[in-house]
C-alpha cells in the first residue's frame, strides 16, 4: 500500500508532512527513513567486523587523517557498487527470489563455517624455522 511504497522510497505521506512544523519538515527531507536504514544497517554490519579491526591497526601505525579518508573512499565505493549492482537485479529478478538465494547463501556460509569449526580447518599451518 501507500504507507509500505512510502517507506521504502523514503517519502512521506501528505497528511503526515502536513502536521510537521517548518523545522521538522527540514529534518524530514534531510533524514529521510530510507537514509535512516541505510545509515544504521551499514554501521551495525560494519561495527567490529575484521575491516574495521585492520583499520584501526593500521590508523595507529600510520597517518590516521590518511586511514580515515582511505577508508571513507574505499567504501563508499564499495557500498555504491553493491547499491547500483543491487539496483540493476531488482529490475530483472524479483525480491522473493533475491530474498531466497540471499538465505540459501546464509545458510551455505553457517554450514562451512561450523564444518571448518568441527574440522579445524580454518587454522593456518605455520611453517617449521
């Protein structure tokens, strides 16, 4: 319906708009909804991951304004690759598709990775000196 097309385009409705002062309006269009999401899925999907660990030992053994600006580019263009490849399947396959290859996926990677935790094969041999 209205309200689901809403969210996710990240407009509003104008019965919702019209009650909102000038100021919250402004807010309104800054921080859209879709803005919102997309801003607190990549952060919590990145917090702690390895990429951020290597950052920051990298930011404490080198020029931390480099690692920041070096880090910001590399996803951003990261993150806009996913967006426009994400962008250009939607058009061509539908979301109950994309929604069950993306959990069968999930489910592939759970399966090798307790198979490499019960196996121990996740650890790197060192060689002899």
């Amino acid at each position: 319906g209205k309200k689901e097309d809403d969210l996710e385009t990240g407009s509003n409705s104008s019965t919702s708009s019209e009650r909102l002062s000038a100021g919250a309006r402004r807010w309104n269009r800054l921080l859209s909804p879709i803005l919102v999401q997309a801003f607190t899925l990549t952060f919590v999907a990145e917090w702690g991951d390895r990429s951020q660990l290597a950052t920051i030992a990298l930011a404490a053994a080198k020029n931390p304004y480099g690692v920041t600006v070096g880090g910001i580019l590399g996803h951003a263009i990261c993150t806009g690759g996913a967006v426009l490849s994400g962008n250009m399947i939607a058009q061509r396959v539908s979301h109950k598709t994309v929604n069950i290859v993306g959990g069968v996926l999930f489910i592939l990677f759970a399966i090798g990775t307790l198979y490499e935790l019960v196996t121990h094969s996740h650890h790197i041999e060192t060689a002899a000196a």
